[in-house]
C-alpha cells in the first residue's frame, strides 16, 4: 500500500463518519418530530369576553371556541391566538446544502 491509498482510505472513511453523522442527525430530527404532540390552543376563559352584539357577559360555551349569548342569543366563534411554525426538524434544513448535489462546470 502506497502513501496515497492511505490518505484516500483516510478520506473515504472521514466522509463516511460525516454522513453517518448528518444521516444520525436526520433520523432524530424525524423521531422528535414524530414524537411530538399537535399544538392544543389554551382554554378560553368565558369571563375574559363579552357579546359584540349587546355587549352582556352573561355568556355560555357551547362548542371548543364557540360562545353563544344567554341574553340575545348571539353566536360568535372566539378566533385562537396565532402560533408561530415549530421548527423540530431544523437540522434537515441545515444539512441540504451540504448533501445536495452541485453542479461541476466541465471544460470541453
């Protein structure tokens, strides 16, 4: 064996620990995200709200986010707060440049 079929063994195997490393990385990313439970708006308390018809807080609950008015009967939807995206997979989107493929330029 030659001095270059050691460096070039020694290359191989450092680029197959680098993708076993980003390979690893990708399977936890997609285990955490599986794993995770779907966001669940938090509880609407019916006393924090009044009827936007007549203004009564004599309110009840009669669906998850809808509210209807005991005095003139309204039925109004209380709209959940936003929620920014949770990024569980962002390892995945670190790692495409580097695993994508990139075009070399041949010369003719």
């Amino acid at each position: 064996m030659g001095f270059e079929s050691i460096i070039v063994t020694a290359i191989l195997i450092i680029i197959l620990l680098i993708f076993a490393f980003m390979l690893l990385i990708i399977a936890l990313s997609i285990f955490r995200w599986l794993k995770t439970s779907s966001y669940q708006p938090p509880a609407i308390k019916i006393e924090d709200y009044t009827c936007p018809k007549c203004g009564s807080k004599d309110l009840e609950l009669i669906g998850s986010r809808t509210i209807r008015c005991k005095k003139c009967g309204t039925i109004f939807t209380i709209q959940p707060e936003t929620v920014e995206a949770r990024w569980i997979m962002w390892p995945v989107f670190w790692w495409i440049p580097i695993i994508w493929p990139v075009p070399v330029k041949k010369e003719a």
